[in-house]
C-alpha cells in the first residue's frame, strides 16, 4: 500500500499545458473583443500563467493582450490571524472603464484571496465585469465565489496543499499535492 | 519576508534583512499613495494613538496620513494639551491611552528611552517617533528609502552626514542603517558636535568639509538643534555657515550626481545655500513623500508582529 503522507503529482505535463490552451480559447469564445480583455494574475502564483495565457490569447485574437498583476494582500480578511503578507507589485495600467478584467490563478479554494483580488482591482478604477479562470479548481470555497474559468477540477482533503510548478514561459507543467 | 517584531523602537536592534523587508514594503506603499485610490483596507478597524511628547508637526502629520491611508482610525495626544502638567506619570498616561484600545502607540519624547520603557509593559505595539537624542528611526528608513530608490542600493555608497551629529537621533539611526546596509558614512561639522567616538560606529569623522565632500555620492545636512545645546557649541551661526553651510562651490567636491538629503526643518542660508535647496540635486520633498510609504510601511509590519521580541 502507497504511503499515506506521500506527495503526489497530477496530472501530467502534457494535459496540464492543453487545459491552459482550453481556457484561452473558451475566454476569446466568451470575449470576442480582444481589445477590450485584460488579464490579471494574482500574486504571485498567477503572474506567470497571465503570462502565458496572454501569448496563447494573443495569438488567438491576433492582436496583443493587456497583462498585469494584482497583489491582494492588503484586502485580505485575515491579515490579524495569519500576519502580514509580503507585498508583490500591483500592475494594472491605463483606465478599467470599459474593460473586461480576467482574474488569472493557479489554485482556487476557500475564494478568499479572489474576494481580495476583487477589492483590490475596484480601488483602480470600475471595469465593465471581472471573470475568474484558475488552472486548478481543488474546492473548500468559504465564499459565495464561483471561476468562469477552469482547467482541472481536482478533489482533495482540506489539510492537504496543492502547489502549481510553471517553466520559464509561464506554461504549467506541474501539480503537486502534499500533506 | 523577514519582520516579526511587534515593536519599532530602534535601527540598531534590526538586521539588514529586517531593514530590507521594510524597504521593499514601504516601495509596494508608495504605489498606492500614487494611485486615484491612495487607502487600503489593511488596518481597518484598528486604532492607532500619536502621543507626542514634544513638539512635532511634520513627523506626527506623516504618521496621522500613513494610518489614514492603511484605513486604521488615528488620534492625537500630545503633550501641552495633556494630563502631564497636572503631574501623571508617564506609564499612567500611556496606560490611559492603551485603556482606549489602542492597537499601536506612535511615541515622540524628549527622553532617550521612552519607547522602550512602554513596550515593556503596554500590550500595544509601539513605534518610536523620535526620543530625545537616542534614535529616529522612521527618518532613518525613508532617508535610506530614498537613496536606494535614487542610487540602486546601498552597499558601497559614500554618505557624508553634515552637520550636529551629537544631539542628532536622525544622525544616529541613520548611522546604524547605512552601515548596517553597507554604505560608507563620514561625519563632518564642527568638532564640538561631531565628537571622535563616532568612530566607534564605523564612520569617519573630519572636521575639513572639502574632504568629506570629495567623492560623496549622498550628503545629508542636519539642522542644528538649537533646542537641544547650549549656546557654547560654536561661536555663531554665521561662522557656521561660513564653515560647514553647503553650497555649490563645495558641492562641486561631491559626485556629480551626488543627492542632497535634509529631514527638515531646514534653516535655508545656514547649512545649505538656498539655491541648492531647490536644485534637481536635492531630493528633500521626495524625502518627505517616501516618509508616508515607510511609516505606512512600518504600522502594517509592526501590526502583524506577535513575536516576544522587542
């Protein structure tokens, strides 16, 4: 019998990297704008896979797409329970009216740091809607918070942590889960 | 991410990695203080007290903005409005405010060693402001804020302090942050008010102001604190001018580039040519803008503190 308190990687490189291509083309078929899309990676585990998606996009719109970052930190509802965040850079430029915000994150759970992420991206300005995609879906939300977007549904048990490895180019290569 | 603190009460206990985690928060602050939008909510519903001791308006409105701006409430006590004329102690009075619910306690007093006397016994965090000619240490952080923003880093840097060291906590801690980060730092001014001993901290100490100037590439000018001596320290205000006051012939010593630092307030025609002081060389109003983002910096790193550590 498999040890218990042993880490194990789903799934693999390969279906990993189509989900992620999956999620673009089913972003551009929900936007056809291209223009008007901008995707922002919560820090910082979803810095990299904006990246990466926003190349994917670019291609599929055949026009660039705007890139930035999101750092939820400072709206965080447990800033008194868990200590203070380390602060990573907030890089939304240019004026939200108008725009589709597309939030970018590698695992969503309790959907805390999304309600963060939200208040965060509303203190720059009022886009015309945010959407959510994240590349693992591992449930446990505490909040009425729902991705429009998502590449793998993955079960696990509440104590266990799901950590999301990308390569250079931001392409997902690997999910581990550990005790 | 290296802070577990619960108090800032001085430069000289913290670490460089302390020192640069509070460097790095303060930068993600002082891009929110350039948005629309300039608060968050991380310190909401917390209760901050700026008991002010001894006259301050510069300092005590930086912290009463840099609360604000973290959405914590904020209150002013200070000294001539407050019980200490009818003879209350200073740990009553503290324990008076903390019996407010105070979260953090921001202290100014003209004894060395006030803030760390409250730590000791308040459950509040509590943040140095200035006590008496020990330590500053918020002005240290955003005059080493300021010159990493503007240089790169630290390590390496030549930084020449001018002026009264002596009776200066700006000086002080502003000396334990720039050695601890690396940076060479000489001291220079008259002789009654640069004593040798500070050699002892790993400064060099001159009394010639071409020498000190030669090579700099950052002079931080301190006014003289004339509430703080007696007259005798030296003979006037116009030999001190004469003799250690920046201008641009002596400027031309420095680094072209060379910053020109003061903390305010400045006495214009004394320790720097009033030319200068609106030079693209001096940086002092960035100075006081970046003080924002540091004590922003500082109350949300000291909040989150729960360490036993002092």
């Amino acid at each position: 019998m498999a040890d218990p308190n042993a880490s194990r990687t789903v799934p693999e490189a390969d279906a990993l990297a189509r989900a992620w291509r999956r999620v673009a083309h089913e972003i551009a078929e929900a936007h056809a704008d291209g223009g008007a899309v901008i995707l922002v990676g919560i820090q910082r585990g979803g810095v990299a896979l904006a990246q990466h998606l926003g190349e994917t996009l670019g291609g599929i719109y055949g026009q660039a797409v705007a890139v930035g970052s999101v750092e939820p930190g400072l709206h965080r509802d447990d800033l008194s329970q868990r200590g203070m965040a380390e602060l990573r850079p907030t890089e939304l430029t240019g004026d939200l009216a108008n725009k589709v915000v597309v939030l970018i994150d590698d695992v969503l759970s309790t959907g805390r740091t999304v309600r963060a992420s939200i208040d965060a991206v509303m203190a720059f300005g009022r886009p015309q809607c945010i959407r959510l995609a994240v590349l693992i879906d591992r449930g446990h939300r505490e909040l009425p918070i729902r991705p429009d977007f998502v590449g793998k549904n993955l079960p696990t048990h509440p104590d266990e942590h799901v950590e999301v490895r990308t390569d250079n180019s931001g392409t997902p290569i690997a999910v581990t889960i550990k005790k | 991410m290296s802070w577990h603190r619960k108090h800032l009460l001085d430069i000289e206990s913290l670490s460089a990695e302390e020192l640069t985690t509070v460097l790095d928060t303060a930068r993600e602050f002082k891009a929110v203080g350039e948005r629309d939008i300039k608060k968050v909510p991380a310190l909401q519903g917390k209760t901050v007290v700026n008991f002010f001791v001894e006259p301050s308006t510069r300092t005590r409105v930086s912290f009463e903005l840099s609360a604000k701006r973290l959405s914590a409430d904020i209150i002013n006590f200070s000294a001539d409005a407050s019980s200490f004329q009818k003879g209350e102690s200073l740990k009553d009075t503290a324990r008076t405010l903390e019996a407010l619910n105070a979260d953090i306690i921001v202290i100014r007093h003209k004894a060395a060693g006030a803030p760390h006397f409250l730590a000791r016994f308040l459950n509040a965090h509590v943040v140095n402001a200035g006590d008496g000619a020990h330590e500053h240490p918020t002005q240290a952080l955003l005059d080493v804020f300021t010159i990493r923003e503007k240089k790169g880093n630290i390590a390496g840097l030549n930084v020449t302090i001018l002026g009264d060291i002596l009776f200066s906590r700006v000086a002080r801690s502003n000396i334990w942050a720039l050695r601890k980060l690396g940076a060479n730092v000489t001291l220079c001014g008259p002789s009654t008010l640069v004593p040798r001993v500070f050699e002892q901290m790993g400064c060099r100490v001159t009394y010639d102001l071409d020498e000190a100037l030669t090579g700099a590439d950052v002079i931080n000018l301190l006014r003289i604190q004339h509430e703080r001596q007696r007259k005798t320290m030296f003979p006037s205000i116009g030999e001190y001018a004469r003799l250690f006051g920046l201008n641009r012939a002596r400027l031309a010593k420095a680094k072209p580039d060379a910053l020109i630092m003061h903390p305010g307030p400045m006495n214009r025609g004394v320790e720097i040519e009033s030319g200068l002081a609106d030079s693209d060389r001096a940086v002092i109003l960035e100075q006081v803008t970046n003080g924002i983002a540091v004590r922003m910096a500082v109350l949300y790193l000291v909040n989150g503190g729960n360490a036993e550590e002092l």
